[in-house]
C-alpha cells in the first residue's frame, strides 16, 4: 500500500479530519539526507503535517513550514502543495539522542523550545498568507496544534508520529489533524477528547497495519471520506531552475567560477541532488547572462 491521505468530514460535518500514511514518503527523505532516528522523526513529523495542511489549498498553491527551535537540530524547512507532494529537510540531519523518559525519541531535545513555528502559504497573484506563532513543546504536534487555534482561530487537534528501525530506516510515519467547524457541540468536543486519551498513538496505529482510515474510525464518529490523495517526496528543482540561479549571479560572478573552479556544482537543500555544470556550461550561461 503507498502513501495517501483522506479528507473525511464527521459528526454530520462538525468536523473536519484528514489523515495520513507518510512510511514511505519520509523514509525517501531519510535516504537522501541520512537522517539519524532523532532528526527523522522531527523531519517526518513536519511533513506529515505539512502533506495534510497542502491538502487544504486549492489548485496550485502551495505551503511552506519552517521550524526554528533553537535546538542542535536546526531548522525544519517543508514545501508542500495540493497534490499529496511534499519535501523537507533539517540543517543538521545526523543529530541523535538517547530515549527520553518516556521511551520515545527525543524530539523536543533536538528541536528545541525558544524559537518560532511559520507557515506561509503561496495562494498565487504574488498574495501570500503568513503566520507564525511560538514553539510551545518541540514535540511538533502540539505545536501545529497551537498554530492552528493561534493564528488561523480554528480549534484542532494534530497528531504525527515516525517509528525508527535500528537501522536508522523509517518503520511506520503518519499523522491526523482534526478541525471542530464552528457549529461544533460541546458535547462533539468532549467525546473527541475522551477518544484522543483512549487511541494509541498514531505511529502506532500505523505500525499495525491501520490505514487512514481506520485510524480516523478510532478517533470519530459518522466519518464521511470526501477524497483520498497519494503522498509522495517531490522536488521542484531541475537542471534548468539551477541554470537559471546560476545566470541570475551576473557575468563576473560565473566568470570568476570559470577561473577558479574551470567547473561548478551546484545542490539541492530539500532533495541532495547535485547537478554539475561544465566549463563549456558555464561559457554558454555566460553569454545568457550578458543577453
């Protein structure tokens, strides 16, 4: 079964659900940036968040989440968009921790807790929405849930999790956001609170087998599935966009990498992809440049 996601209403459209299976769409990005078990569930949790948030917009927009802390981990940068593509990066990718008193992996130690949460959302015509709120846990998903209620007024709940191999590979990843629409009952509020204290986490679930949902049948009542959408780790960059990043420096710039280097290679932070551009490259993007 591949990565996906379902936009479900429930409780007779009081709420507002999607949940996610994201295994192998974070285990992607742990084969690219060798993530150590610490960072991959800091880097899986985001993009399962941010997979589900993209599922939210509309057309081409687009969603971007950075996650400062102030921890050694660094910063947490994911793009997403409204076709289940998502891709994500930490700056400092082999940062690893012993258990916390819980068992778990220690991700608030690795993100930190005296920094920012910002999410902007690319909505085209150059109109961007930004909100930023601070990081209240490092945990992740507790911090998405004080974005939501903060700087969006909508009441939610967020749950993410990644389970990490011995191996340092991803053994099970996803999450849930739960929305109350503003005719939510209390007494909706309150049952959906006693179910959140009862479900097992949610990378548990996964782990077992649970698809998304089922995991949203543990967590409500009358769940209508509206759609489901595949998940993948994609990247924008190409050949071409670097090509253009490179003629964007100026003539003296590319002309001192010809003398330098005689070569340039240029990388891709979300995906480490690496693209070489030969002297004779260069020469031609030089003479692009001078137009």
């Amino acid at each position: 079964m591949g990565d996906y996601l379902v936009k479900a209403l429930a409780y007779d459209g009081q709420v507002r659900a999607y949940a996610a299976l994201t295994t192998d769409t974070v285990a992607e990005a742990e084969r690219r940036h060798h993530t150590w078990p610490t960072a991959s569930a800091a880097l899986g949790r985001t993009m399962s968040a941010g997979v589900m948030m993209g599922a939210m917009l509309k057309g081409d927009n687009k969603i971007t989440i950075k996650i400062e802390g102030g921890g050694p981990l660094g910063a947490i940068l994911v793009d997403a968009d409204a076709f289940g593509h998502v891709r994500g990066y930490v700056t400092n990718p082999q940062t690893h921790f012993d258990l916390n008193e819980f068992g778990k992996l220690d991700v608030r130690r690795a993100v930190g807790t005296e920094g920012t949460l910002t999410v902007v959302k690319d909505v085209g015509l150059r109109d961007h929405f930004s909100g930023q709120v601070p990081i209240v846990s490092g945990e992740i998903g507790d911090d998405f849930t004080y974005y939501f209620a903060k700087s969006e007024q909508t009441p939610s709940s967020v749950g993410v999790g990644v389970l990490v191999n011995p191996d340092n590979t991803i053994l099970a990843s996803g999450g849930f956001i739960m929305q109350m629409m503003p005719d939510a009952s209390d007494e909706v509020i309150s049952e959906i609170e006693q179910r959140l204290q009862s479900t097992p986490p949610v990378s548990k679930l996964i782990h077992e087998g649970h698809s998304p949902e089922r995991i949203l049948e543990f967590l409500l009542k009358d769940v209508h599935i509206l759609d489901k959408v595949p998940i993948e780790f994609r990247c924008t960059c190409s050949n071409e966009r670097l090509a253009n990043a490179i003629i964007s420096l100026g003539v003296e710039e590319i002309q001192a990498m010809i003398t330098e280097d005689g070569e340039a290679n240029a990388q891709c932070h979300f995906c480490n992809e690496t693209y070489h551009f030969s002297k004779e490259d260069l020469e031609a993007l030089m003479t692009e440049a001078k137009g």
